[in-house]
C-alpha cells in the first residue's frame, strides 16, 4: 500500500532540504503562504539596500556620472552574464531589455526581414495572449506579409509546418495548465521544414536547468519578474542563437543598438553581437532589482531547484487529492512531473471566489479565467510545510463554505 505523507513528513523535508537556506535571503510577509511566485517572484532581502543605494548614492550624489563610475552603462550586460548559463546560453546570446511583447516583436520582425519568403507563423491557440497579440500586430502591418496559424498541439503542428513556414512560437511551460513542453522536439520539428523556433521562457526561466544551445532554439523570451524575482514588471531578457545573430537586424533600430552610440551618427548601424537588440535606454533601477534576483537564481544548484520543484508540485497534487476529494476539484495539470513546470492548477466551477477565500486566508495562488485556480511553486523559497498548511486552510475553507461570501465574488481588475 503506498503510505500517504503527514505532517512530520513535511517537517522532515525541510530539515532535509538543501536549498532550506535561501528562505531567508527572501522577505515574505508573516503568515502568508506564497504560491504565486510564477506570476510574481518574492522580494530578495538584497533588492532593498540595493535600491537605496542606488537611488541615494548613485543617482541622488553622483548623478549623470553614475554611468560610467557606477557601471550602469553594461549593468545589462552583466546581468545577462549572469543569466546566460541558467538558460544553457553564452553570455553573448542574452540580452536584457524591455517586455516579452516588445522582444517578441523584435524578434519576428528580424526573422521576418530574414527570411522574407517564408510567411506563415504557427503557434498555439491556448498560448499566452500576449504572444498572439504581438503576432496579430506585426501581421497588420503595412508592407510585411505575415499570417498567423494556429494549432491545438505539437500533433497539429506537424500537419501545419511547411516550407512556408517562418518560425513556431511555442510557450516552454502553459500558462493554465502548466505543461512542459519538449522544447528539443520542437525545434527539431521546425529545422526539419527550414523554420526557426522561438521559445517562450516565462514560466520555466530560473525554475529548472535550461539547454538552450544543446536544444537548439533559434530564439527565446522570458521574464524578470517571475521565477527570477526581478520585482514587479522587470526587465525581460531575450536569446538569439550565435548561429543566427550576425544576419539579424531587429526593427525597433535604436541608439542603444547602434554599434556607436554615442558617436551620434545619422545612420543606424548595428552593434556587432547581441547588444543589437537592445533599443533605448534601460531603466537602471528595474534593471538593479533584476540583478538581485538573478544572483539569487544563479547562485543556487538548478538540478536541486528543479527536483524541489517535482516534489512540492507532487505531493501538493497528492494532498489535495485526498483532503479535498469531496469538493470536485479537477487536476489541470500533467500528473506526471517530467511533464509539469512549476505549478499545479485545478479546475472548479467556483474557482475564482475559492481563490480569493485561499487569498484571504493568507494562501497566495491566483486564478485564470475561465475556471483555473494556479498554484505555482518557488523552491527557493517555498518550504514543504507550506504545502501542508495550504491544503489545511483551503479544506477548512470549503468545509466552511466560507468562499459563499459576497466579497469573494467581486471581480477585481487584476486577477
Ligand atoms: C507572463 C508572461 C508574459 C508577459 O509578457 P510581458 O510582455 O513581459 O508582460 C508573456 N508570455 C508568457 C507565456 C507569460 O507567462
């Protein structure tokens, strides 16, 4: 018979846990249960003092100066450094900047300048907006060509890629779901018609090991501000494989761009490696913010962070399962952890007042429309008693109903 966990189990995981020691390096409010660090990482400690410093000293005192003596002219730089083996890249093929819906235009645009034969480009209807949206955009367009198709799964996929194809945009990890994709497969799948594949990391950047090079993805997105903790809307990065970057040339053709920019030439000319696809002049705090973040990322052992992660999304699965059997909760997730991201989201009619009861109770997931309640796991600072004590409180919740009340039904405008 196979033995269900109980409370001492969970104590005894966190005794055990190797990456237990960076809990502290984060500050999370007394009592709150935080389970969406896939949609909004946690505060590191450091970001604070960092912040400050920066504003005081560097702004307040040394002023305009503070580029060159405060290195804020490559913090970018750096922090892609930084970021690079944590997505399987070098360090010349990551640039930090700007929004995933900004990047992506970035990079449809020069994949699209490219390779102006090919017009078609596929992805999946469930993607996350935004990507479609972008996609959507750059077809309406004067003057380009493009169409977007779209497809249920990689079966039809495979139906849809031709020699017409430009590229396939493809999410790692869904959004709703949480379903891990095979990103190898994918871009496999594209190369064999002569397509690019174009990954978007949001959802598994800094939550697992990432072999971008080794899979070889032309190009990818993701964002600061989830599993890299980077702080509300953080700069997002971008990868371009060293096999493509000296033939792209992105639309949004800005100084920072420029090979020279401070030689002020008329004309645009390209920097000669990534740095091309930057546009105009970062945002030094948020990039300041993000470096905490990715340090914290870097510093910690991704195969541990991502065997935490299998096991904190499993046995959430499993207690849930059991204590809330009676309340008709279904699994949206892969049951399955090689085929699971960082999160476990479950289907219920009234999932979206459940979620604001969980929220009040100090239990913090969020929901996704129409009927998804997500749960996403952050191993650097989620701890397994966390996992105990959320299925405790939202069992209590049903059993009280206490998700009926009116305030709870209210639609808030970010949900
Ligand atoms: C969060 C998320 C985004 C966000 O895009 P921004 O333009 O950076 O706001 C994009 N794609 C996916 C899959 C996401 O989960």
């Amino acid at each position: 018979m196979v033995r269900v966990p109980r409370e001492e189990d969970f104590a005894r995981l966190d005794r055990e846990d190797p990456l237990a020691s960076f809990r502290e390096r984060f500050r999370i409010a007394e009592g709150t249960i935080y389970l969406d660090g896939n949609s909004l990482g946690a505060l590191p400690a450091a970001t604070t003092e960092s912040l400050l410093r920066t504003i005081e000293r560097e702004w307040g005192g040394d002023l305009i100066r503070s580029w060159n003596l405060h290195g804020w002219i490559d913090l970018a730089e750096r922090i892609a450094a930084r970021l690079a083996p944590l997505l399987g890249a070098n360090a010349g093929e990551v640039a930090i900047c700007d929004s995933i819906s900004v990047n992506l235009f970035k990079l449809l645009g020069a994949a699209h300048r490219l390779r102006p034969g090919r017009t078609v480009v596929i992805a999946r209807r469930d993607e996350f907006p935004t990507d479609l949206y972008v996609v959507e955009g750059m077809c309406g367009l004067p003057g380009t060509a493009l169409e977007l198709r779209l497809v249920a799964d990689e079966v039809e996929l495979e139906a849809a890629l031709d020699r017409r194809t430009l590229l396939v945009l493809w999410g790692h990890v869904d959004y709703r779901t949480g379903r891990l994709f095979d990103l190898a497969a994918l871009a496999r799948k594209a190369h064999a018609q002569g397509a690019f594949l174009l990954a978007d990391l949001a959802h598994s950047a800094g939550v697992m090991p990432l072999h971008l090079d080794r899979w070889r993805v032309d190009f990818a997105v993701g964002c600061g501000y989830k599993f890299l903790n980077g702080g509300p809307g953080a700069p997002a990065f971008l990868y371009v494989s060293e096999r493509h970057l000296p033939e792209l040339v992105q639309p949004i053709s800005g100084w920072f761009g420029h090979a020279r920019p401070f030689a002020f030439e008329t004309r645009y000319r390209p920097a000669p490696g990534i740095r091309r696809f930057l546009s105009g002049t970062p945002s030094i705090l948020a990039l300041r913010a993000l470096a905490c973040g990715v340090e914290l990322a870097g510093a910690a052992d991704l195969e541990l962070v991502r065997a935490k992660s299998e096991r904190l999304t499993g046995l959430f699965i499993e207690l849930v399962e059991r204590e809330l059997a009676p309340f008709g909760f279904q699994l949206a997730s892969p049951r399955c952890p090689a085929e699971r991201g960082s999160q476990v989201s479950f289907r219920h009619r009234d999932g979206y007042p459940i979620m604001q009861a969980l929220i009040s109770r100090g239990v913090v997931g969020d929901f996704r429309a129409p009927d998804i309640l997500r749960f996403g796991f952050a191993p650097l600072y989620n701890r397994y008693r966390e996992v105990s004590r959320a299925v405790a409180i939202w069992r209590g919740i049903m059993e009280e109903q206490a998700w009926q009340r009116p305030e709870y039904h209210r639609p808030a405008r970010v949900t």
